[in-house]
C-alpha cells in the first residue's frame, strides 16, 4: 500500500478532498454560467469574517463562518435580483466590508494565529471527523438540489426572464442556490483555504465548457477535473510537503491548460484535413461540406 | 364571418405607469390586444414598448394601474402554457454555453419541476415539430453558440412553440437579421397567426415592416400615442411619434409590391 493511504489523517484529507473536488463544480457551473463568478470570493470573505468573530469570541468558527456566509449569500442576491446594484459593485461591497471587518475583529482579538492562517491557506490536513461529515452532508444536499432542480437552474442560467415565462420559480431557486454556495464555500475553505475556494468552483467548470457538447457532459467533465485536482494536489502536498490547497488549484489550471492546448490540436488537424480534400469539397461550395458531418 | 362575442382580451395595461427609479418609462397606458391579432408595438429607442411587454409577463410591476394577462393579474399569473416569449438576442449571449438546439427548444416544453430530467432526452416529437416549423430541425444536434443570430431566433421561437401557446410575444425579433431572415420570420408569425390561431405581439422599432406585416399598431412613445389597425396610421401620426416626419412614401411603395 502507497505510504499516503497508511495515515488516518491523510486518508480524512483525501476524503475530503475529493469531496471538495465533487461538490464545487457541481455548483460551481451554474455561478459561471450565470456571470457571477467573483460571488464565489465574495462569500469566502464573508465566511472568513465569521471565522474571526468565532475566534474572537471563543465559539465554533466554523458555525459562526456557515451563518456568516449563508447570511451575505442571500443579501447578495438580494442586491442582485432587485438591481439595486450592478452585480459586480455589490460583491465589492460586500467582499471589503466582510474583509475590513475581519481584519478589525482580528486586530482587537490579539492578532493573527495559526487556526486563522489554516482557514486563510486551508490546512486539509487537520481537517477533522466533523468538517468531513458536515461536508457530506452539504455534498449530499447539493447532489440532490442539483439532480432535482437541473433542467431549472439551466433554463435561469440561460436567461432568467425566459425562464420565469416559462413558470420556473426563480426568485426561490435563485436564493436557495447562493444560500447552498455560501455554504459549499464556506465548509470547502477548510479544505483549500479562503483565498484559493473560488478556484475550485471556476477552473475545473472552465475545463467543462471548454470541452462539452451540453450542460450534463460540462458538469460530469469539471467533477472529474475538480475530484482528479484534489487527488493530484493532495498526492503531490505529500510527497514533496507543499499546500495541498495551491497544488490542487495549480493541478486544476494545468487541466485547464491541457484543454485548451487538446482544443487548438484538434482545431489544428481539422483544418490540415480541410485543407488536403479542400479541392473535392469546395466544388459543393463550403457548407455543403459543412453539412455532410452532420448527418 | 359574422361572430357575436368579439375575441376576448389577452393582454390589458389598464392606466399602466411605469418608472425606474425617477424615470418614467411608460407613463398611463391603456390598450388591449385581443385574441387572433397580429399586434405591433411600435415606437423609437426607449420609447418603453419592452418594458410594456415586461410588465405584461409579469417580469416587471406597475408603479400604477394594472396589467392582465388572460384576464389575471400578471403578477399573479401561473398558466405559463398559454404564453411563449422570444426576447431580444444579443450575439454572443450564449457563448460559452453548452448547450443543443434540440437541448434549448426541449426547455420550453418544461412543465414544473421535474426531478430525473437531468437524464431525459431532447429529442422528443414535439421538439421535432416545433423546429420543422421554423426550418431549424436540420440543425437539431448543433450547438447554440455556433448559429447565426437569425438562426438563433428561430430556435428560440421553436421554443416559444414548443409548448403550443395561444399568445406568443417577441421582443424585436428582427433585430440582428439581414433583410431576407427578416422576411422568414414574419411569413412564420403569420403562418402561425393564422394557421394555428396564435395571437401574435412583437415590440418593433421598424415602421414599414409593422404597417406591412401587423393588423393592429400601438404607437408607444412614453405615452400611447395611438392604437387601430395598421392601414390606418397617418405621416401625421409618424411624425407626432418619432418627433419627425418620416417618408412614408418608402413604406407605400412597399405595399405595392406585395
């Protein structure tokens, strides 16, 4: 047996991981989709602003973190869906107020320690019997939302008039999902930290979309890239002691990566294709050629 | 044809006024679109005639007055089968959207929450139909993103069909399409006028295309300028909605070649 699966603490770490890997790209596609990326970051600082308040005053950071975020989840999309606010200049506000409010907090309690640090970098490997459970659990919920909710939450992805025409409860749906994001985030920080959770809901999507010919195979495709990143990144944080957090999200950018390159081949032999029967073809005219494929 | 009921009403503003914020896009409309019409809101750039069609959808709430669709508050409207929508498409929206033709037209057959639909199939028979109806279905297995912008619209009006509405309403089909797209498009919505009996409103900027395609014209600058049939609307009218006068010699000439 490899020496990574011999230590209980590793194995939580992978379990979690992997977690982590499945339950952010499952939401994570639909934040993207819907151009509200920089949501993801936003509910990290407030999560973290919850973890300061919890160590300040001495009570569960983690719960106090899981309140935080579910709290500035809805008051965002609040913003959001009356257009008080353009999207983004409500996250700022939201984002440097939970920042500065941490950093206040922080100061007044004595300064930073190292429980701060793990939850600013992640520190997968304390993650502990009861992190891992109440990421099931959210892991569960959000498989299920997901899988009951999927054909609504791409037609809001879509276009969110649209849909309500169509008699999808949007306003509901809408709030139940940055509630379900605060609270991905806000147990997947334990994991990868603060500053790097948004990764874990952006990149591996981007891998998807890149790659897929519909909104199941994107999804199916950034699991599979956010689980193998986790795997990666905690395999690699082992072997040659570095964070498991910048591993996992580097590991995730060179899938990215590899994407990006497979999709420039591909494009590549295509046309060197087109070009040698290019005589034969352009005879019916270009997209006479074009259709041939198709049926 | 002799009828003694007249058609009953789809869609009523009754004194609607409308503002974002200090703006008032639609200041104390009323007008009524009846069944079987092919109606055209008609007006300049930001004239409100989307905000018009947004408060009778209920995406949007009057400041004053009262919107019925069907003969309901549109805020409380819940019969969605009865309505399609078409908005505007902007190239690129769905860019990076994975997403089929056949994929996008089987979401407008979406009839409540159905659980396990994340493994259903969008090649079912009315979806087919929908896109035979707009001479789409050869495009069935394409992605979205690689279609024109007309080709775009006529998915999503296959999707706005899907579900055999009774009122089918479209904001600026025609924008984005070169002349010979446009054209298609409106022998479709007349087709479907009068063929399938659908009531037919679309929010246009384009006079001489509305004269020549509607039955019935809103005028809509602000306020309702004025509403009848189409045949009906004077170069005084014209030029009392855009601030200008407008050659209407164009559009005459136009209708001389149908």
């Amino acid at each position: 047996m490899p020496s990574i699966l011999l230590y209980d603490f590793m194995l939580r770490a992978l379990a979690g991981g992997v977690l982590v890997g499945l339950l952010a790209p499952t939401l994570g596609i639909f934040v993207v989709l819907r151009r509200f990326s920089l949501i993801a970051d936003t509910l990290a600082h407030v999560a973290l602003m919850g973890v300061a308040v919890g160590l300040a005053t001495n009570t569960f950071p983690s719960l106090v973190a899981l309140g935080a975020a579910s709290l500035g989840a809805i008051v965002v999309e609040q913003l959001r869906s009356r257009g008080r606010l353009p999207g983004d200049r409500a996250l700022a506000v939201v984002l440097y107020g939970s920042l500065a409010t941490a950093v206040v907090v922080i100061g007044i309690a004595g300064g930073f320690n190292v429980d701060l640090f793990s939850f600013l970098f992640g520190s997968v490997l304390s993650v502990s019997p009861l992190d891992l459970w109440l990421l099931v659990g959210i892991t569960a919920t959000v498989v299920l939302f997901v899988g009951v909710f999927f054909v609504d939450l791409a037609q809001i992805a879509f276009d969110d008039d649209l849909a309500r025409v169509n008699g999808v409860r949007t306003g509901a749906l809408n709030l139940a999902l940055a509630v379900l994001t605060g609270a991905t985030i806000t147990l997947s920080m334990r994991v990868v930290g603060v500053l790097l959770v948004g990764a874990m809901l952006v990149i591996p999507v981007m891998v998807g979309l890149r790659l897929a010919r519909s909104l199941r195979t994107a999804m199916a495709t950034a699991v599979v890239v956010g689980v193998v990143s986790a795997i990666a990144g905690l395999t690699i944080a082992f072997y040659v002691d570095a964070s498991a957090g910048g591993a996992t999200v580097l590991t995730a950018l060179g899938l990215l990566g590899l994407a990006y390159l497979w999709i420039a081949v591909r494009r590549w032999g295509r046309r060197g294709r087109a070009g040698s029967s290019g005589l034969a073809a352009n005879r019916n005219g270009p997209s006479d050629h074009r259709h041939h494929h198709h049926h | 044809m002799t009828s003694a009921l007249p058609p009953p009403p789809v869609i009523e503003w009754d004194h609607v006024t409308f503002a974002y914020g200090e703006a008032v896009a639609v200041e104390d409309v009323s007008l009524t679109i009846h069944a079987g019409e092919l109606a055209a809101i008609l007006g300049p750039n930001g004239s409100g005639k989307s905000t018009l069609i947004r408060l009778a959808l209920g995406l949007l709430r009057p400041s004053a007055g009262a919107v019925r669709l069907f003969g309901r508050d549109s805020a409380d409207f819940a019969d969605w089968d009865r309505v399609g929508y078409m908005p505007q498409v902007v190239a690129g929206t769905w860019r990076d959207f994975p997403i089929t033709v056949a994929e996008t037209v089987a979401h407008g057959a979406y009839r409540g929450i159905a659980p396990l639909a994340i493994f259903g199939r969008s090649d079912r028979p009315e979806v087919v139909e929908a896109l035979e109806a707009v001479g789409m279905v050869r495009y069935m297995g394409r992605l979205l993103s690689e279609l024109s912008v007309g080709q775009q619209q006529r998915v999503l009006l296959a999707r706005a069909l899907v579900r055999q509405p009774e009122l089918i309403v479209l904001d600026e089909p025609a924008a984005g399409i070169d002349v010979s797209g446009e054209e298609q498009l409106y022998a479709l919505l007349r087709d479907f006028n009068r063929e399938r009996n659908i009531t037919i409103v679309l929010v246009s900027h384009d006079i001489g295309a509305m004269m020549r395609e509607a039955s019935t014209l809103a005028c809509l600058n602000r306020t309702l300028v004025r509403h009848g049939p189409s045949h009906e609307l004077t170069s005084a009218e014209i030029a009392m909605l855009y601030g200008v006068p407008v050659d209407v010699l164009i559009h005459d000439a136009l209708h001389e070649h149908r």
